[in-house]
C-alpha cells in the first residue's frame, strides 16, 4: 500500500472527484450513476481514501433498515487497484457501521473474491426485503440480476 494513502470522510470538496470516479464504473455497467447532487445530499455518508491529496478511491453506506447498511459506490480509480485501498475503505465503512450500532454489512458486487478476503460471506439476495423493497423495484436489471450479495456480520 503507498505509504501515504489516507482514509477519511468525504467533505463538500471531494463531489468532482467523486463525481468522476463514479461516473468511469456508471459507464461500464459495474455501479450506478450518481449526479453531483446527488452526490452532494449524500456527502455525509462517503468515505473517500486519497494519495497525495488525489481523492482515487470511495464507498459509502446507505441504511436499510435498523440493523442493516449496504456498501454502496466502493471504488478504486484505475492505476491504484491491488494496492489494499478498497480494504482500508471497507474497514472503515464497517467501523462506521459499528460506531452506528449496525450489526450486519451488506454489499450487492461481481468482486466476490475481494468482498471475501475482507470477512465478508455469499448470501440470497432474497434475504434483503429492505434492499429490494428499496432499490431493486426500480432497477431495470431487477428480473436478471447478475450481482451477488454479501454479507458480514458485526460481533
């Protein structure tokens, strides 16, 4: 990992970066798109992790329910991949679950592998009425869903 790779949390000033490293996965089908303003409304809720003050990595938390969050916009700018930074944003997304008394961690990705390495276990999507109830009614892959959830569980 480079040794100044920083985690934090997102302010006002990270929305361009954050706009456009969303905007590169939105773009190859693997996240949803998020508008500036969107992103904006949703600022207190992203965590960002930065090299040399360059903002190249993010996720966020959105609650489902009293006891369940999901990952959601966990990226990693091309070039800076492997390097651990999606690990420490995932750390500290679920420390922020913890800090929020939250006991379960969810996650729809195709980055199986990765979501295992980080303690993390397959589960039925079906298992998550709040994310479907939610989310998937409106998505247009909602019939084919080609994700795959996981779940980790707080102690």
């Amino acid at each position: 990992m480079p040794a100044v790779a920083v985690s934090r949390r997102a302010t006002l000033e990270d929305v361009e970066q954050l706009y456009l490293l969303i905007d590169d996965y939105a773009r190859k089908g693997i996240m949803l798109p998020r508008s500036r303003k969107v992103l904006e409304r949703l600022i207190d809720d992203f965590v960002v992790t930065e090299v040399d003050g360059l903002v190249v990595g993010c996720g966020s938390l959105c609650k489902l329910g009293e006891e369940l969050v999901e990952i959601r916009s966990l990226g990693i700018a091309e070039g800076y991949k492997g390097q651990g930074l999606g690990s420490m944003l995932v750390k500290q997304l679920v420390e922020e679950a913890r800090a929020q008394g939250i006991p379960k961690v969810m996650a729809l990705t195709y980055e199986v592998s990765f979501f295992l390495k980080n303690d993390f276990n397959v589960v039925e999507k079906e298992i998550f009425p709040e994310k479907v109830w939610t989310d998937c009614v409106n998505c247009s892959k909602q019939h084919a869903c080609d994700e795959i959830a996981v779940l980790k569980i707080l102690d």
